[in-house]
C-alpha cells in the first residue's frame, strides 16, 4: 500500500503507511499528527515519512518547529522511534517503560505513556485508557494486545494499535476471521493476566470504554483501516466483539477462578 495522510478533520490527520510480514505481505500500520488546542502539534506512534508526507507535515507545523512531542503508545511499536526523533528531534519523546528498556540511548522523558500523569498532561486534548486485566507487557514477545488508547476529543477520533483490530485486506489475509469485522486482538487469551478476576475485569473496562467513548466517530486501527462509526456505534461494536471472545473469557475464568 502506498502511505497517505488522511485529514480526518478537527486537527488529526490519520499516516496510513505499510509494514510488511517477512517482507511478503503488508499488514499496514499507522502514526497519527494532531494539532492540539495550543496550536502546537502531537504525533500518536512513530513511522518514517516519505517526503511527499514531510512536505505536507512541515507544511501544516511550520517547518515542524510545532512539533512538541512524540507519544509512543504502543510498547512493542518501536521499529521507528529512532527516525521519529531524529526527524523532530526537538520534540519531546514519550513511551511506555517497553520502549525505555529497548531503546535507552534515546532521550526519553521521565513521563511514561501509561502513567495517569500523562493523561493529565494532555487532558484539554485527549482521554486515554490501558486496559485492565492484561498485561502491558507481557513475557511473550508475540503477544501485542495492549497498548494506550486514545481518544481525540475534538475529532472523535480513536487512535489505537493492536488492542481493538480492524482490517481491510485482499487475499491472502481476506481468509482471516476478523477481516473486515472490528473485534480484538486475537492474543486476547495470552494477554490476560494470569489471576482470578482478569477476565472480568477486562470485560468491564471494555464495556466502560465503550460508554464513556460513545460519541467517538472514526477509529484509526493498527494495522490496516479506518473504521468509520455512526452514531453511538461504539458501545455495540464493543458488546459484539465481547460475544466473540465469550469462549476465551469463560475459560480464563474456568482456569482462575
């Protein structure tokens, strides 16, 4: 796929770009630019940006002189924190304790992406959640279910990566289940933490999330699609995808108590 900034409206635009599996198939993946109340401007994630982007993205932040930080909200997106800072290197760089830890020689604020103190930071802008009941971080290096939500006030837009998935592919990935359909990360069932009550506790954050996000109007999914949303479609999306996972929660629970 080629990349593309999509202008969503209301000061985000949505960096599709690509990312592809054993260099074969391009599962996409995405990094956001929004422009805050201040007038100073925020990327969600990190992706190298072709220069026909660059132009765009200097064009909208003045030179990118408007860029005052970079939030990494993903803690195993981290193949291009590196250039992200490079190409902004005035802008703050934020990321989860994962990202610190695999990359120490960048110069990371004390700030970590899923302490409450950055949602605070941010909060005229954006509500953020981690999901409870799962790992962070987990032990197991092909488990990327969580990661920090975003919720941009003034767009409606839902920036996130892995935890909620939403893909539009042609074949070979137009066999997968979840194509075309909004659900969770299938890791779901590695990703729960392993103690009575994780699973409970993970169903109640989603459907908090899904009441409390209500009003969110498009959702920008890692790795692939935009997803838009009609009014107060969220919260059914969200209670479908927990129908489907009904199985992997009753077993958590069945295992743990």
């Amino acid at each position: 796929m080629s990349d593309r900034l999509v202008d969503l409206g209301e000061g985000f635009w949505s960096l599709r770009g690509s990312l592809r599996l054993g260099g074969i198939v391009d599962i996409g993946t995405q990094c956001a630019l929004v422009r805050l109340a201040s007038g100073n401007f925020v990327f969600l994630d990190s992706y190298p940006l072709t220069d026909a982007i660059r132009a765009q993205v200097d064009a909208l932040t003045d030179g990118g002189t408007k860029v005052e930080a970079i939030l990494n909200l993903h803690p195993f997106h981290t193949l291009h924190c590196e250039w992200m800072h490079s190409a902004f290197p005035q802008a703050k760089l934020y990321g989860t304790a994962r990202h610190v830890d695999h990359l120490p020689e960048l110069p990371w604020e004390t700030l970590r992406c899923e302490h409450d103190a950055l949602a605070e930071l941010y909060a005229e802008d954006f509500a953020f959640s981690v999901p409870r009941g799962v790992t962070l971080v987990s032990d197991d290096e092909s488990v990327h279910f969580s990661s920090v939500l975003a919720l941009h006030r003034a767009s409606g837009t839902v920036h996130v990566d892995d935890t909620f998935v939403y893909l539009r592919k042609g074949f070979p990935l137009s066999l997968l289940p979840f194509t075309g359909r909004f659900g969770f990360h299938p890791t779901l069932a590695k990703a729960l933490e392993p103690r009575a009550g994780a699973a409970d506790e993970f169903r109640e954050w989603a459907i908090e999330l899904g009441i409390d996000w209500a009003d969110a109007v498009c959702i920008a999914a890692a790795h692939n699609a935009l997803l838009p949303l009609d009014g107060e479609e969220l919260p059914e999306l969200i209670g479908a995808a927990l129908g489907r996972v009904k199985p992997v929660l009753d077993a958590h629970r069945a295992e743990y108590g």
